[in-house]
C-alpha cells in the first residue's frame, strides 16, 4: 500500500510539473523538437508507472488531479 501511494504521488508531481515547465519552455522559446522530446519522455514515465499501479492507486492520484484549481491540468 505504501508504495502504491508513491507510486500516485510520483504521478501527480510528475504531471504538475509537465504542465509548468511546458508553459515555460514556451515561453522561453525552446525548439519545439526539445519539447516534443520532453513530452514523450514524460508520456513514457508515465505510462511505466501507471502499468505498476493497482487501479485505486491510480484513480487516487487522478482524483487529486481533477480536484486541482486549474484548469488547464483537467484537460491533460
């Protein structure tokens, strides 16, 4: 169970800060090829994690992600 919670709260850090440094790199302008490279490499992260996550685990930390204020990170 503890490591399943881990495993939730890695996800949501790892999407919260997907969306930050996203909106970051835009605005400073870095080449789209790094940010396409950013962005699968998070997608992959992602995905590993959620294939060792039992389906609680994995709707907790998505319940906590649709809870979050801002809408932006609702739609991703």
């Amino acid at each position: 169970d503890l490591l399943q919670g881990m495993f939730s709260a890695v996800m949501e850090h790892v999407i919260l800060h997907s969306q930050t440094s996203d909106l970051r790199m835009k605005k400073l302008r870095f080449p789209t090829t790094l940010r396409k490279e950013l962005r699968r490499s998070t997608q992959l992260l992602l995905h590993t994690l959620m294939k060792y996550m039992v389906p609680s685990a994995f709707f907790m930390g998505i319940t906590k992600l649709v809870r979050h204020v801002e809408g932006n990170l609702r739609k991703k």
